[in-house]
C-alpha cells in the first residue's frame, strides 16, 4: 500500500542525519526547514483537496473516486458515511474537514514519536554545556502562541527531551504547579546522590516571551494585548516571584536560575535578558542576536567573543556560566537566522497566527514547529477558559470566517507504570469535552467546532490513543 | 461589650488545659465534649432565633427588638438592611439564616486559629512515637462526609498539626495530588539531613473509610452507595494503587507504610486493617475497637497487650513498628468511645447528615468536629463537580425541605510567604463562586443557595479575610 506524504518519508531525513555526529549548520537547517514544509503542506493540502471533493459530489461514482483521491493526495481515506449521504444533503465539508484535520494530526505525531524526525544531532554536548555552567535542570515557559512552539529545536536549537517546556498564555506560567516541578527534580537529584555532598548547581528557569518587529501594535502578544513592554515586564515578575515563592518555602539553599528571552516572531531574532549582580532581571536590559547576525558568516571565535562580551556588559555581576549559557543559546539563535534567511527572507510570511488546529490539556511534546497549533494548556475549562477563549477567537479568524471548522484536539498524557494513571486521564478528556460542548453548544450543533479526544501513555513509543469525539467515525489508519 | 457564647469561653477551657501535661483522659474527654455541643449549639439557636424574629417582625420597633436579641442570643448584630424592609416585603428569612450562619461560622474559625482549642496535650508524646514505629510522616484521607471530620482529634486522639488531612468523597484520594505531597515531604527530608544518612523510615498513609452499625442501608457512605464493602474495597484499591504509584515512579526506596482504618459513624468504634508480610490489605482482616472496650475500664498493661496480640494476629508479618502505632491508636480511640458512652449512651442522636454548612475549597483545618461541615474538597467544580452535587443532594434534604437555604463556605488558604499566592486564592474562590452560580442559577435566584468566599493566610495566626457572597452585607464583627 502506497504511503505518500512527508510524514513517512521524514524517517529517511532522519536515518540520515544519525550518520555522523558533527552534522554541519546548512544540513541541519535543511532537514528542519524541509520537515516543518513537509508537516504543514499535509495540513494545508486538506483543503484543496476538499475543493476538488465538492465539485465532483454528484457524480454517480463519487464515493470511490473520493476515496482514491483522499488516498492518492493524503495517504488516507475516509469512513464512508462521511461521503455517501453527499448525493442526498450534499458532502458535510465540515465534518470531512475536521475528519482530514485530526487524521493528518494523529499520523503525524504517531510518526514523530516513532521515528523522533527532529532528534538533535548531538544532544549530550548541550547536556555537558549545561552542566558545565552550573545548571542541573533547564526549563523553558514560552508563550502558548503557536508561532513560538518552535522556539526549544528551532529557535534556540536544543534538544527537546533535554528542556523542559509548559506553555502558557502570555508565558505567565502557573507558580505553584511549576514549584511541584522543582520539588520533583530536586528529590529526584538529591535522591540519585545517595547522601553524597551534591555540587553547587542550579535549577534554570527561562521564560519566552514575544513580540513582533513587523507590526508591533497587533501581531504582538494577545494575552498582554499586543505591548510589547508588558510582554516583557510579565515575563520579568513573574520569573522573579517564582524565585522569591522557591527560595522562601525552602530556604535559602533552594537557589534558582532565571533568564528571560523575546523571540521576535517575524524573524525569531532573540533579545536574552540576564540577571546582575543581585540577581534581578531588567526588560531594558538585553543583548540582541540580530546585531550580530550576518547571512552566510562564520560562527569563529572571535564572535563568539563579541557576543561574551555584550552579554556580560548587559548585566554585571552575572554569573560566569549564565553567561556562557546564554552565549551558546545566541549563536545557536544565528543558525535559526541564516534559516529564515534561506527560506523566508527578511521574515516569516505568515506574520500573524496560522495555526492549523487548537491543542489542549497536557502533552503535545511533538509540536516542536511554528504555527501549528494554538496550545492551551490546562487542566479544567474552568481554570482555563481564557486561554482556551483566546484560542477560540483566533479561530474565528482563521476557521470560521472561511466556513471551516475549529479542529480542537484534546489530549492527556500519562504515566503507564502510575496505577489508574490512564484512567484519569481519559475522565479529564471527557471531562473537557464535555465543558467545551457546555461552553459552546451552538458551535458544536451546528458543525462549527469539532474535537477529538486522545490519551498517550508516555512510558514507551506507544501510539496516540483514541477516544472518540465530535465526529462518530473510526480515526488511526485503520482504513486501507 | 458583651461577647457571649461558648466560641470565646473557649479559651478558659484550653488555658486550664496546659497547665499540666498528664491531662487525664476524663478531663479530655469533658473538655472535647463541651467543645462540640457549644460549637454546634452556637450555629443551632440561629434557626430558633429567627423564628423569634419572625413573630416580632411587624412590630414598629422591629429593627431595634431583632438588633438586641441577635447580640444577646448569637453575640453580634446584623446589617439593617437584612431586618428594615421586613415591614414590607416581610422578614427575608433565607438571607437572614445564610448570614447568621457565615457570620457563626467565621466566629467559630477565628476563634479557633487565635485561641486553638482542640490543641493536644502532649503533641511530643505522639511524634516520638511515630518516629519511634519508624514513620516519618502521618498523612490521613477520610471520607469527606462530615461525620468523619473528627476523626483525627476525636476518634484516634491525635495533634491534628501532626497529621496532614485531606478529605475525599468516598475516601478514594487523587493518587496525583498525594504524590505531589509525597515529594515534596521527601525533599524536605532529605534537604534537612544535609547530606546525612537517612533513617530507614516511611511516609504512614491512611485512610478512614466508614459504615454505620445501626442502619448499614441507608447511613454508610454515599459515595459506595452505602455498601460497607465496597467501601472498605476502594479504600485498600486506592491506597495500593497509591503505593505502588510511587514505587514505580521513585523507584524501590520509596516505601510507603498503609493502613486502613473504618470508623462507624453510629458509634465512632473503628476497625484497623494492617498490611501483612507481602505488605498488602486485607478487607476481612481488621481488629475492631468495640470488643476492647467497657466502660470506665482502666487501659492498663494487660489490656494493651491484649491488643497489639489481636493485631499480631491479624496481619502475619506485619512490621512492629506498625503494630505498636496501630494499638496506640487502638487505645486512644477507647477514651473516643467513653466520652461517646458518657454524652451520647449507645450511640449519636444524628446517625444520619446533620452538617451545618457546606465548605468547598482547600483549607478548613479548624473543622475537627463531627457533622458540622460536609466538605467539599475540590480546585474546581468542573473537576469536583461529584463531590459538590452530593453536598447539594445531603443539604436539599436537610435545608431546602425545612425552607432554609443551603450555606456555601468557599474557602482558600495560601501561604502568604509565596509571592502571588494570595491572588491565586482569591482568582480561584471567585472562579468558584462563578461557576456555581452557574451551575445552580435558580437555587442563588430563589436565595435558597447562599455562598461567602474567604481566604487565609497560613502564615501566621491570621483570622479569614472576607470577599464577598451572595449577600450584600458586610461580615467578620464590624457590627457593634
């Protein structure tokens, strides 16, 4: 059976780029810019395809000529009672629609999860660099908008399972569910030391946030309403009371890093922010990696210095290692920037949101690619509702003023080795299904907005596992 | 002015308490008794009250009789908008009780953080012998039913700061949440030994189940249907699930003690269940309290001994340390059983619900009193929408059908010390208010569902801070 499409021939992309270790910058620019085309092209090819379904619905062999060209353009076909009442009532473009949207979704995560396309080419050297500048932990917030869902492998060129990343609207993360986080880690190296006396690391807390060079007053951050100086000053507080809540719940030797980063995301330029002498981050202070771009340079020493030296002189008194972190962190920035040079000139066309479809609940680790996905993070409808009320008004935007429908994937992610782990995450699927249908009962009736909901169990390559959704039909390439 | 009532006579009583340390188990007794009655006197004469009201309340000099008989019966006024329009609209009973009843509550709260009047004779008695069982940490889940929520100061005779209750519906506790707890008890230990080597200890976790021996059918738990069995059955599945979570997820060193105990809520006799050697529970293996004990017997050595062997008995290969808490708590709840012999004879007058209030949120440590509270412990409706509907289900038939309202306690206690915390515990008391209006719309329309919302600060002997309700009024004694 023929397998078309990018998601399946990324595999070679990958086995290729395993070869050698000392992977050059313009190959390893090629083989993410070419997975991130490839992705987006079998989201986007779905709705021309569907054009070309609707013109030809009253042909009399409609249905099995829909299903060759489904099969031939996108890999897949569909169940058949979303086609065969089309004669009748004509083809339910929406149901069909959302259908292709999660279809696509599923296969290409499942692809992602087998065959890890975005694997970094030497993960253990960032893993000692870090180590090296006095950090165990490193542990990124972005901003849930898509267009930095990008930021850790593209942006900032890391590996993935090395960085820790929870999005949240306008990257105001929540401080008592990242305090678990830290309690976890540090239980888990204190526990791992076996009474030994543990070296003076530090636990690296990063926030992302952003702003847009292109148009200031509208493509900026929604959730600070577009200013860019609130953007930043969120990002500052809310780093600093993290600080402030770890250090007084567990004294003084609970000590934490923090570094804060703007993406610029029309051309993924960042502006690191450090903190001085005291410790204390300022938004005016920062050094830019656009000042040090040039198409086509050589990353040598002497840059390297250049880029050392502005670090430091941004925030005396910063500790050595930051400063050597968050100069690996800009040069890794300039390879991203000869990428959006290659590809997309002076920057991005898709300046403003594009995402294809709404995640939310927890997991999601494969969206590594720009403007994919809104992510809403959240655990409840209620506690979320703003973000997930941000990502539905992006979606009348992009969706539902051309007719389309809002895809929302609901996923939860779970420990298989945790007894009744699976189970609870399927009550929070169906339980956010069923605040959603709550919340917006006439986009559900009417077609507007369909989900599907999913479990994964992270304690193995496993697939994504289906529970059901909006549309009553089988999903996961069962069909032939 | 005159503050009278048995809320601020309480203090005499615990001052008298200190002053030595062999307090006797009588003298305990009487004082936990009176403590009960004049708590929960202080919330029963307010119906009583009102229905005086009620009488007088086209006299003309109505607002003055019901301003002085408000202080001299409950020991505050009221807002005079709740008692002026009763000339014309007649007495708004249902704001008028839903007020009484915060305005106690928060009395009654206030009073007890300030003047701590359950506070234990000899709290270093207890932790030297948890330390000495080899425990480290004592973590109990009772049913959220409110006829459990003296179990720890009452019915086992324990420092309720000693032991860390968080109550659940049917006692099944979210495995997540308590490992969270888990962890973060592990890091403080092994943060405090300062890179020493730890005592073999464990983290004890319990849960208290319960049954009724007078009307097994209808007076057992609501969330097992009343089936004692079933009960008694998802305790033992939860606590090995629990344990089993995190030994999978930490590893073989993190062990974890159980125990499960089942209270019957008729008589207050409990039932210990111990682990045998392969460390699991079993259901139809307990020792039960009721046949150690007779009335004014002396707990002697011979008595003890007895005992520990019926516990030997019944769980082979259980471990000592275990056996000795377990009789501990054994014989304490044999000084349980006499006060309920000496107040109440063969068994509670309120076999059934009698709660006060509902309280919903986190916090409510205060509440160490049988049937005053049913709470509902929850971060969200739409995640404890369960627990809450079966609170309004117990209080429907208390108080709707006698035409009372139904008071809703929305409470959330932070710690002040973390930056933000307050404002997070204010976000989600509000959210939560929302949502139930939601939720209830006509039962807030009709005034037959009152709420208040509070916080606290645990930092310090800090008294509630008031938010706001359902009833325009100001509360927390600024009345005169």
């Amino acid at each position: 059976m023929r397998r078309p499409g990018a998601l399946t021939g990324l595999t070679e992309v990958r086995d290729h780029s395993l070869k050698g270790q000392n992977i050059s910058m313009a190959h390893d620019n090629d083989r993410l810019a070419s997975y991130d085309q490839a992705v987006k092209a079998e989201f986007d090819q779905i709705e021309d395809l569907l054009r070309d379904l609707v013109a030809i619905q009253h042909r009399p062999d409609f249905v099995a000529q829909a299903q060759h060209m489904l099969q031939e353009h996108l890999g897949f076909s569909v169940p058949e009672t979303l086609l065969s009442n089309a004669w009748v009532e004509g083809l339910d473009v929406k149901s069909l629609a959302a259908f292709c949207t999660f279809e696509t979704y599923q296969r290409f995560a499942n692809a992602a999860i087998q065959s890890q396309p975005l694997a970094h080419p030497n993960p253990e050297v960032f893993q000692d660099l870090l180590e090296a500048c006095g950090f165990h932990w490193m542990d990124i917030t972005p901003c849930s908008d898509g267009r930095l869902a990008h930021v850790i492998r593209y942006v900032l060129r890391l590996p993935t399972h090395l960085v820790r990343r929870k999005s949240y609207a306008g990257a105001v993360f929540d401080i008592d569910d990242n305090m678990n986080k830290w309690v976890e880690v540090e239980l888990g190296r204190l526990r791992s030391s076996a009474g030994q006396v543990l070296s003076d690391s530090r636990y690296l807390k990063i926030v992302a946030y952003h702003y847009s060079s292109v148009d200031h007053a509208h493509e900026g951050c929604a959730a600070h309403g577009s200013d860019d100086e609130a953007a930043a000053n969120a990002a500052r507080d809310v780093l600093h009371a993290f600080q402030e809540a770890v250090q007084n719940s567990h004294c003084c030797g609970a000590s934490i890093g923090l570094m804060m980063i703007g993406v610029d995301t029309a051309t993924d330029r960042i502006k690191i922010h450090l903190p001085n002498a005291d410790g204390t981050l300022r938004t005016e202070c920062f050094v830019s990696s656009g000042d040090f771009f040039m198409p086509h340079q050589q990353v040598d020493g002497p840059l390297r210095q250049k880029i050392m030296a502005a670090l430091e002189a941004s925030a005396p008194g910063c500790s050595p290692g930051m400063v050597q972190l968050a100069a690996h962190l800009m040069t890794n920035n300039l390879a991203q920037l000869q990428l959006v040079h290659d590809h997309h000139g002076d920057g991005y066309e898709d300046v403003g949101h594009a995402e294809r479809f709404i995640g939310v609940g927890v997991g999601f680790e494969e969206i590594q690619l720009r403007n994919l996905m809104y992510f809403a993070y959240l655990k409840t409808i209620e506690e979320g509702a703003t973000d997930f009320a941000v990502g539905m008004k992006i979606f009348k935007g992009l969706n539902s003023q051309r007719g389309l429908p809002i895809p929302v994937v609901i996923r939860f992610d779970y420990h298989g080795h945790v007894p009744g782990a699976r189970s609870r995450a399927v009550a929070r699927a169906q339980r956010i299904a069923g605040a959603i249908t709550q919340h917006y009962p006439d986009e559900i009736a009417t077609g507007q907005l369909h989900y599907v909901q999913l479990v994964r169990d992270l304690d193995g390559p496993t697939p994504l596992e289906i529970l059901g959704g909006t549309i009553n039909a089988d999903f996961g390439g069962a069909h032939p």
